[in-house]
C-alpha cells in the first residue's frame, strides 16, 4: 500500500501531491493504535516523499497557496506532538524538505525579515531601469514604432535581470513568512495546549479544596 501511495505521489500533478500528504496523515493518525506497521512501511520514504510535494508545490507558492510550507509543516508538527514520529525523525523530515530555518524566536523572525526587506527595498530603489524599460515597451507599441537599437535591447534585458532579482527577494519573502506563520502556529496550538493542562489542574485544586472545607464542616 505504502509503495502504491508513494508511486501515486510521484506521478500526481502539484494540487494533488499535498491532498496525498494528508490522506497518509489519516491513515499513520488511525491505524497508530493498532500498531506500527503502516508507521514502519512510511518512515523510509517520507523524507523523500515530503521534499517532492515541496518541490513540486512550490509553484503554488507564488500563485495559489503561500501556505504551502505551513500546511506541510503543520502535519509534520502534529505528528511530533502526537508521537507518530521521533523529534529526530520529525526534524529529518524538515530538514530534507528545506523547511527548517534558524528562526525560533522574535528576534531572529524580525532580524530575517528585516535583512529580506532592505534588499527588496535596494532592489525597487534601483529600478530606474524598469522606468526606461517601460517607455521603450510603450514607443514599440505606438503607431510610430521602431525597431530596438542595440544599446535600447540592453536596456531591456537589464531590466528583465532586475525583475528577476525582485521576484527571487519577494519568493524567499514569501517562504520566509510562511515558515515563520508555521512556526508561530505550532507555538500558540502549544500554549493553547499546556493552558488547558493548567486549567485542568486548577479545577482539580478547586475541587479538592471544596471536598477539604466540606470534610471540616462535617
């Protein structure tokens, strides 16, 4: 079964290779109880299998999904908490799929945004090319229009090499921030957690101390 499911990942087009992520949640989540086979036959080709739907997904990253990586790192973190995987398993599993970044705490989001941000801002600063090259491409689609120069087509191919850098700065942007989200999620689901251990200790104490004050009224 393990092997069908893999064969399928591999052939399934972007859309399909997350939903195929989440059904072997479903089937590691359901069949944990009853032992470790499914949990044995998946933990060879998971690493593999979860840099694939990173690799394949990322194009959705810029047009449909830029949750991608929270998604994936979301079922990861459930089996971590949940004991499906190791945390050394876990972490294997990210560290193949390009999903670890050395961001686990406020500062070190702000200092990794902050040094992405001042190289888009440099970028779009520099952009005076991108204004020439803009009103070249209006004069070759006037009526009076001629053909490009040598020194006119330099200017365009600069300007492309300029929107390329832009798009590469604002994709690690986006990744960063996905990541990060990621990781910021899987904190607040945690302190949401241990909160209603908490509580629950808190109600056990009020009702012990009620048992007790009825005990000495008696």
């Amino acid at each position: 079964m393990v092997q069908l499911w893999y064969k399928e990942l591999l052939k399934a087009q972007s859309d399909k290779k997350l939903a195929l992520l989440y059904l072997s949640n479903d089937v590691l989540q359901t069949s944990r109880k009853k032992g470790t086979e499914f949990h044995d036959a998946f933990l060879p080709v998971l690493p593999d299998s979860i840099k694939t739907i990173i690799r394949f997904v990322k194009e959705l990253l810029i047009r449909d999904n830029p949750l991608v990586s929270y998604d994936v790192t979301r079922v990861l973190n459930v089996w971590q908490e949940r004991g499906v995987f190791s945390d050394k398993s876990v972490q294997n599993f990210k560290t193949k799929a390009g999903l670890l970044l050395p961001i686990d705490n406020i500062k070190d989001c702000q200092n990794k945004l902050n040094n992405t941000f001042i190289k888009l801002n440099q970028n779009v600063q520099n952009s005076r090319v991108l204004t020439m090259a803009d009103e070249l491409h209006k004069s070759t689609n006037s009526s009076s229009a001629k053909k490009l120069g040598t020194s006119e087509l330099d200017t365009i191919r600069s300007a492309r090499s300029h929107l390329s850098d832009e798009e590469a700065l604002r994709l690690e942007l986006i990744r960063d921030l996905s990541v990060i989200l990621g990781i910021q999620k899987s904190k607040l689901e945690a302190c949401k957690k241990k909160g209603k251990e908490f509580d629950q200790l808190l109600s056990q104490d009020k009702v012990f101390d009620s048992a007790k004050k009825r005990k000495l009224l008696d």
